[in-house]
C-alpha cells in the first residue's frame, strides 16, 4: 500500500506552488508591462496635441544685415543636426549662404537661403508617398520613415533645398535623425521650435550680433516677425511660382 | 519541330540575358549597401544615366505598342499579326524600365511603401496606377487574341490598350512637365513629345526584335512588309525631329530660357555635342537616309536604322533628363551668383559603373522576359507570302 501524504501537507504544498505561480505571473506581468506603462507616461509627458494650424512660423532675412564672410548659421545648423562641417557635394546642406551680384547695377548681397517652407510647396505636391509633408502650423518636413528616396521633390523644389544622403551617416543627433538613401531639408528646427526655443540659425545670427533673420509667428499680429513684414518691404523668392513661402527677404 | 541548335541557341540567348540582369542586381545591391556615393549622382544631379535607361524602356514600351493599335484598331492586317510580339516586348520593357526605376530608390527596400502610400496629387503615385494597371490590360489584350471565342473581344481590349498607353506616355510627360521650377522642363508640350518619341522608339524596338527573330528562324521577311514598317518608323522620327524643334523654339520664345536653350544646343560641351551628334544625325538624320534612300534600303539597312534610333533615344533622353538637371535654378534673376552648394554653376556629372550596369542590366530582364516568352507562346509574326531561307 501506498502511504498517504497527509492532508493539510498537500494543501499547503499546493498552496505554496500556487502563491510562487501567482508572485511569478505578476512579476513576469510587471517586467512586460512597466516599458510599456514608462512609454505612455513619456508620451504623456510630451504636448499632446499637435502642430497649432493657427500659427504660421516663419523667417525674415534682411540682407542688409547679413555679412559677407560670415557663416555662423550655416555652422550652427550643421552643429545642431549633425552635418558635415566642411562639405562635398554629395554631402547635405540645409542652408548656405549665397553670393549675389546684380548684373545690371554691380550691388553685391549674401544672405542664407534654406528651405523656404511653402504655403503650397511643390515637393509636398510630387512625393509619391506624402513623405514630404506639410505641418499643420506650416513647417515642411519629410518623414523619414516612408521616403523611399526617388528624389523627385529634389527636382520639384525651385530652391535647391533639398539634399539627397548618398552615404552611410554617423554620430547623428537624437533630434535630427538622418538616413541613407532618403531625403531631408531644413526643419526650421522643430524641436527646438516646439520646446519653445528659437530655431539654431537664428540664435547664432543674434549670438554674432547681426541679427539679420528673424523668427516668429506671421499670423500674430503682436509679434515681431508680422510687425516687421507690415512695415517694411520684403520679398519672396520666385514669387512668381505662387508658392507663397514662410520665409521672406528684405533688401534684395 | 525544334531543332538541337535551336535549343542550344535558346539556353545560351537566355543564360547571357540571365547573367546581365544578375550584373544589373549585383550593381543595384552594391549601390544599396554603400548608398549613391558609388554613382556619379550628387544633389544637383539627382537622376542619371538609370533614369535614362528607364526611361527608355517605358516610353518604348508604350510606343512598341503602336503595331498592336494600327492592327487591331486600324483593322491592318500585317501589323495584327504582330500583336502578339508587340504585347510580349511591351510587357518585357515595361518590366525592365520598372525594375531599373525601383533599383535605383535610395531605399530600394521601401519599395511596399511605393506600393502602399499612395499621394494622388503626385504624378508619380498615378504612374505607378498606370505601370501596373498597363501590364494587367496587355496581358488581358494577349489573352483575348489567343483564347479561342475571345477574339470577339480583342477589338474593344486594343482600344482600350491604345487609350490606356497614350495616357501612360502622357503621364511620363508630365513627370517633367509638372516640374514648373526647371527651366529645362515646366513645358505641357512634354506631353505630346514623349507620345511621339514613343512611337519612334517602340517602332525601332520591335523592328529590331522582328528582324533578330526572323533571322534565328532562318526565315526573310517579306520586302513589302519590312519596306511598310520602315516607312512607318520614317514617319514617326520626322515627327519627333519637329516637335523636339517646336519644343526649343517655345523655350526660345520667353527670353529668360535663351540661357538654358544656349547651353543645351550650343555651348553646353557635351549636352549640344550629344544633341546634334547623337540625337539628330546619328538618331535621325542617318536612320532616314537609310530608310528612304532607293538605293540603301535592304532589310540590314532597316536594322541599322532602327539601331541608330534607339542609339539616338538615349543620347536625347540624357541631354534631356541630366542636360536638364546640370543647368542651374534660377533663384535670382539678373545676378550673378556662388555658394559653396553649386548654386549658379553648371552640375557635374559622370556616370559610374555601378548605374551603367543597373541601366544594362534592366535591358538585359527585358530580353529574358522577350526570349523566355518567345519560347513559351507563339508571338512569332505568321506572314503569308513568308519564304523559308533555302
């Protein structure tokens, strides 16, 4: 005959199993829950709506202003997302300074020319995909996650902002990530535009006291950037395209 | 009945067409694993010579279909029994333009994206609608003219193959002609100029194809039947000549193009050189001295014209897509201008092996698709005064 474990033995030996199962479950539930429960709180944490459609960012480049010589935009752009400071052709440029000189008259200029944000922006209009987007408060961006890198908003864009990755990159920036193969153009630093900060570009003109690009929100009529585009004459480059874009130019 | 030769012949054709298009991947990998940086495209010229191989192949697949549409919807007896053959090489192009055009993405891998998000306010987005939906109604089209009691149905599907390719060349044109910022492009003119390419290079295309497998036959063409066809590619390159021409006299019209006109047509180095030399009298002016010459014309004299089209497609279409590309925006008009970003200076560009390959090796899937075809179904050209070669 078999003899019989007692009872209140088995019991607690079942008991015991049960409260190690149960203490293993939520154990096993926590480790698989508190990532995801961490991301809802940093996604929480960040501003929940999106872009406000009633705000339309926007640049004022007066190149009465701006040196000839002096590159510190370009500089602290190429700082802030992680572009090669010396570039070759096949390397990105998200804003330059171009030389210009009147043929007629002789008069000389330099001024930054970036992406120029468009109301109605042609790359907008040609990517296949709708990569290339337009935010809701009028920043134009490519998403990197669905550009496939054809390359035609390259040749849409009557400005020449648009750079194409042709290699691998590295030490990229968390904020500006890049990738082979696809295409970017100047954020107008959103990041740094939606903590509320001034875009990279702009706060290294003022830092070398020029001052010569001025950044706001064109559609209040209190702040500087609409004040100043009120009073003063400023042009849009290829206005005749009709593409109304967000950043404008005095003095040319 | 196949022969051992014919056999032996059909393996080695296929087996070389096979190892070009694997070259044409192996290229298309090396430049998706190291990026652009192995071509000769930087960020002003951003499409190149794969781009032009491209293009090719998809105008020409469109245009090969002009023997399909004077036959079946023109009721003309000769080029309905080429339908078949212009259906099969329509399908073969189209497959190879495609191929090079996907392969030279920057993220080749994204190409479900291309195929899942779609932007209809891209002309891009409807070319993809009109590749595909191409390739469906050609297939339908074949499928009516071989399946017994469907030809009642090959009228109706030619028409529709008909419509459907000249708003597939239309939207080609458009690729370009929507691109209002170039001063080499922004022309609705496009439109209609690449249809008409399209027939000179489809109908190229197909003679060179008819003649290759007439000959692996051991089989003459008719001389009445070559002399029509040639007429017919006469025709169409003198046609392409004029609206080329009506297209630079447009540009010529607004003065601000004089510049753009210039340095395509006369000092560009070697834009005008390929213009003048390649496009018009090697792609042009030669072809129609041996089509319409009494003297000249003889099926190898056919041959060599329809080879010198197609010679002179890719010279223009290079002037036109990198020509294009290599002249620079006009951001501010009336100066002079310099940045270190290549803005005001005329683009450099030099193909590199790695796209040259990519470009070869989607002709090279097109003749697999061609020769495999060939074999599987009965596309050959069945003439009733065709003599056998003694």
């Amino acid at each position: 005959m078999k003899p019989e474990t007692p009872t209140s033995a088995r019991d607690a030996d079942k008991s015991n199993r049960r409260g190690f199962l149960g203490v293993a479950a939520v154990g096993l539930a926590g480790i698989l829950l508190a990532p995801g429960i961490r991301l809802i709180e940093v996604a929480q944490a960040a501003p929940s709506t999106g872009a406000d459609p009633k705000v339309r960012w926007g640049m004022l480049i007066d190149s009465t202003k701006c040196r000839s010589g002096c590159t510190d935009c370009v500089t602290a752009c190429n700082a802030e997302h992680g572009l090669p400071q010396n570039p070759k052709p096949t390397d990105a440029q998200w804003i330059r300074k171009i030389e210009i000189r009147e043929i007629r008259t002789g008069r000389t200029q330099s001024l930054p020319v970036m992406c120029q944000h468009c109301a109605e922006p042609p790359c907008v209009d040609v990517c296949p995909t709708g990569a290339s987007f337009k935010r809701a408060d009028g920043i134009v961006l490519v998403d990197k996650h669905i550009c496939i890198g054809c390359r035609y908003c390259m040749l849409a864009c009557p400005y020449k902002a648009r750079s194409f990755i042709h290699e691998p990159v590295t030490d990229q920036k968390p904020d500006a990530p890049r990738g082979k193969g696809t295409v970017e153009s100047c954020t107008m630093c959103v990041h740094k535009v939606d903590r509320g900060e001034q875009p990279a570009c702009v706060q290294a003109c003022a830092a070398a006291g020029h001052n010569a690009i001025i950044f706001g929100n064109l559609n209040d009529p209190q702040s500087e950037i609409a004040q100043r585009v009120r009073n003063i004459q400023t042009s849009q480059l290829r206005a005749d395209l009709k593409l109304d874009p967000s950043v404008r130019y005095h003095g040319i | 009945m196949r022969t051992r030769a014919d056999i032996r012949n059909f393996w080695l054709l296929a087996s070389l067409a096979a190892a070009i298009t694997a070259v044409g991947l192996g290229a298309a990998y090396y430049m998706a694993v190291h990026g652009h940086i192995v071509t000769g495209m930087n960020n002003e010229v951003v499409w190149g010579l794969p781009h032009v191989f491209a293009i090719f192949m998809i105008v020409a697949a469109s245009g090969v279909l002009n023997v399909a549409s004077v036959g079946t919807v023109f009721g003309q007896p000769v080029y309905k029994k080429r339908a078949p053959l212009a259906g099969l090489l329509s399908i073969a192009l189209l497959t190879g333009g495609l191929m090079v055009l996907m392969l030279d993405l920057g993220r080749p891998d994204r190409v479900l994206i291309a195929a899942t998000h779609f932007n209809f306010t891209s002309v891009f987005a409807w070319n993809v609608f009109l590749y595909s939906g191409m390739v469906a109604i050609v297939v339908v089209y074949l499928w009516t003219i071989f399946e017994r009691g469907m030809d009642r149905y090959t009228k109706p599907v030619g028409l529709a193959v008909l419509v459907w390719r000249f708003v597939l060349t239309t939207g080609t044109g458009f690729i370009f002609a929507f691109l209002v910022a170039r001063q080499a492009y922004q022309s609705a003119l496009l439109a209609p100029l690449f249809i008409v390419l399209s027939l000179g290079w489809g109908q190229a295309v197909f003679l060179i194809t008819q003649s290759a497998i007439f000959a692996w036959n051991g089989r003459v063409l008719d001389d009445a039947i070559r002399h029509r066809m040639a007429r017919l590619l006469g025709i169409f390159i003198v046609a392409a000549l004029y609206l080329v021409a009506v297209y630079y006299l447009t540009n010529l019209y607004y003065a601000k193009q004089v510049s753009f006109v210039r340095f395509i047509l006369l000092d560009g180095g070697i834009y005008p050189l390929l213009f003048w030399g390649g496009y018009v009298l090697i792609g042009s002016v030669l072809p129609l001295l041996l089509l319409f010459h009494p003297k000249l014309s003889c099926a190898r004299t056919t041959f060599a014209a329809s080879a010198l089209v197609v010679a002179g497609a890719f010279a223009f279409l290079y002037v036109f897509i990198v020509g294009g590309q290599a002249f620079p925006l006009e951001i501010f008009p009336g100066h002079v201008v310099s940045s270190s970003f290549g803005d005001g200076a005329i683009a450099a560009y030099v193909p590199r092996l790695p796209e040259l390959l990519l470009g070869v090796g989607g002709l090279g899937a097109a003749l697999l698709l061609t020769v495999v075809g060939l074999r599987a179904f009965n596309f050959m050209p069945q003439d009733d005064s065709v003599s056998a070669k003694s």
